[in-house]
C-alpha cells in the first residue's frame, strides 16, 4: 500500500501589497511543496491566509516525483506493521510503537500548553464547531473554514496541525460529507468530543416572533429543534425553513443583510458576536441531545489498552449480503461490542453490472461500511478480528484508533 509523506516542505514570505509601499505584516504567503506519492507528482500549492478569517486555497501546478521520493517510500515501509497472526496487515496502517514517527501522545503539547495548536474547523466564528475546537484543544489557534473540506486540507498542508469536525448526533444522525471526507483524504481520526448544544432562535433587535417568515440554519439544527419551532408556531405552513452552511452562517447572515423577517438557529455566543437578540432559549427537541465531533491529525496516535478506546474503519465488500454477515460475525465471536455501522455509496463504483444467464443483466448498487467497535488496536481480540475481516472484503482501512470520550459535556 502506497503510503504519503508526512512531511511536505514549507517556506514562508511575507505578500507585499502593490502598489502600498510597505507589506501587511498580518497576511503571509505560503508556497507548500507537497510529496504525496499516493499521485506520483510534486504538488506546488500557493496558500494565502489571513491572520483573521477564511481558509483559502489554490492549486497552480504539478511537476513529476523524482527516484529520490521512490527510495524514500521503500524505507517508509519498514515503520508498518505487515504481518499480525501470520496475516497480511499492511493496509491497516498499523504503526509500530517503536518506529518513526513519534505518536501524537508523546509529541502533542500538554493540554496547558495547546495555544501551540492550529486548529481548522468549519464555519464562521460562533459555530459549535468553534466551540468544540476550543474545549478538545483549550487555548488553541482556531481557524474557520468555509466547508469541510479545506478543514481537511489545511491540516495536510500544514496550515493547521488539527481540524475538529463533526460526525454524528443522536437526533440528527451522520453528517454524511464528513464521511465521506475521511475515504477522500488521508487525516486520521486521533480522537473524539461529545458536546451537548443549547440551541437558540435568534433574530434582529426590535423584532418579535410573529415578525418572522423565514427560519435558517444548518440542516442539523433544523433538524434537532423541528418540533420545538412547530410549537412555538413556526410550522411549515406558515414558516419557510432553509438550510445554509453552518449556524453562526445563519447568524451573520441575518445581522449583515438586515432581515427583520428572518431568524436564525444559532448559539449564544453567535447571538453576541453579529448583535443580535435571543427569542427563545435551548429549543432543541431533547435536552440531552449530543453531537459527535471527531478530531483529526496527519499522523495517527499509538493505540493502548489503559482506557477505553474505540476503532473506526470502512471496508467494501462485493459479494452480497453473506459477507457482511461474516464480517459482523467476525467481532461478535471475539466479544467486541460494535457501536456504529452504516453505508455510503461507493463513489469509485457506485453501480455493478451483473449478467447471469438464469436471471439476465441486473444492476446492483455498490456500497461503502462505516464501522466503530469499542476496542484498541492494541488488542490482540481487535487485531485477529482485522485480519479475519481483511479476507472477506475487497479494501478495508483503519480510519484511527483514538480514546473515547465517555463524559459528553455542555457546550454554550
């Protein structure tokens, strides 16, 4: 399995403003020369990032890898672990515990000293994922993020050294891009945080409930709070309900257009920060209602077993039904308690074509498994169960092996 480098070359300068006479000394220019070899080219990305705001950005050109990157990945080689039980292991990124590079346990700044940290999340100032940046990583550097994607890159260009994202609420379900996200990049899952949200509806000053038409915010806030706006009388019938990118989106979006007509989702520090006033306090539809903010990193954490710990993959299977029972099976009989599964299309082949002379040409619709179970790759139990799964399927990835966060908390 092709590997990439972890280590990209950076040089910094500053970007001179033309025809101002003297540079900004708050906007820098970052030329990143990438050596992913997983495209077998040599990447040339310019990035320009202000010191507040969005993550921006731009790919100008490629040139070829030289042998020298070739030699490299051999001797890359040897930090994987490629047999466990006597079963090839090389495509679950096992790392050794003893190889280069170090795990982000032993090289990550200690929580008192995490202002070191950089970390990318998705939305504006105000989000709950800003939120949840702050409590994962206390004191950090946040960086917003138009979507979640450039949340992904930045952290693979160096721009950012984590990204804080979310993956799951217990009433809104997945968030499905993000899955999707992590089969597309090569970040690894190095741990999670349970945040529980007090949404609130928030409108321009001056205005009263009965003012609004129209109620925006993230799919997932729509979602949580749907019975809750149909009692406080802003049913579908009378209120026009749209989705927008994130909740401090909404939130700034409603404040820098001057819509008296319009509320907005949002939390109260959003409320704060574009001036706007609280209608109505927590009307998510359950109290207890959490979400799920995965946290991820260029290199992967070592697994232990001095606490509990959860392990993510995906895997694809082409052989019906029989094999996800196997695989299943595989945890079942190894005592391994699974506490997520769920499909995604395949978007390498999202369709199978099969001509059987019995029963003619049908077409079957391909799909990817998003598995969690609650063990450490550095289980013995979790490392047979891999190398049986590995033989029933047709790709099978470790997405991280991380501690789970078994104390969800308040967020504002």
């Amino acid at each position: 399995m092709q590997t990439l480098s972890p280590y990209p070359k950076i040089t910094f300068k500053p970007l001179m403003q033309t025809p101002s006479p003297s540079p900004d000394p708050h906007r820098l220019t970052f030329t990143v020369q990438s050596t992913a070899r997983r495209y077998h080219s040599n990447p040339t990305v310019s990035t320009t990032v202000p010191s507040v705001g969005k993550v921006v950005l731009q790919q100008q050109n490629t040139e070829n890898t030289t042998g020298t990157d070739n030699n490299n990945h051999n001797n890359n080689n040897n930090d994987i672990i490629t047999v466990v039980n006597n079963r090839n292991m090389l495509d679950l990124n096992l790392i050794s515990v003893n190889k280069f590079p170090k795990p982000l346990t032993n090289t990550s700044p200690a929580a008192n000293h995490s202002s070191r940290l950089r970390v990318a999340y998705q939305g504006l100032p105000g989000a709950y994922s800003e939120t949840a940046a702050g409590k994962a990583y206390p004191e950090c550097k946040p960086i917003p993020c138009n979507n979640s994607e450039l949340a992904f890159q930045s952290v693979e260009l160096w721009i950012a050294d984590r990204a804080v994202l979310p993956v799951e609420n217990s009433l809104g379900g997945s968030v499905h891009r993000n899955y999707d996200l992590l089969l597309r990049h090569r970040l690894h899952i190095v741990g999670e945080i349970q945040i529980s949200f007090r949404h609130c509806l928030v409108a321009l000053p001056g205005v009263r409930t009965e003012h609004i038409k129209r109620v925006i915010s993230h799919p997932q806030a729509l979602a949580q709070c749907e019975l809750t706006l149909n009692k406080l009388g802003f049913g579908f019938n009378h209120v026009v309900r749209e989705a927008v990118a994130d909740t401090a989106g909404a939130a700034e979006h409603v404040a820098a257009n001057n819509l008296r007509d319009t509320a907005a989702i949002a939390s109260p520090r959003a409320a704060e920060i574009y001036n706007l006033n609280i209608l109505a306090e927590s009307i998510q539809d359950d109290s207890s209602c959490v979400t799920r903010f995965m946290m991820l990193a260029r290199e992967p954490v070592v697994a232990r077993t001095d606490r509990p710990y959860k392990t993510s993959i995906v895997f694809a299977q082409d052989r019906g039904t029989t094999v996800l029972y196997k695989v299943l099976s595989a945890f079942e009989f190894r005592n391994i308690r699974l506490l997520k599964i769920e499909s995604r299309p395949n978007l390498n082949r999202p369709v199978r074509v099969v001509d059987d002379v019995n029963v003619g040409t049908a077409k079957h619709f391909e799909y990817m498994f998003y598995v969690d179970f609650e063990a450490s790759m550095a289980d013995v139990r979790a490392q047979n169960a891999m190398a049986e799964v590995q033989e029933f399927t047709s790709f099978l990835r470790v997405l991280g092996s991380y501690p789970m966060d078994v104390n969800p908390t308040w967020g504002e």
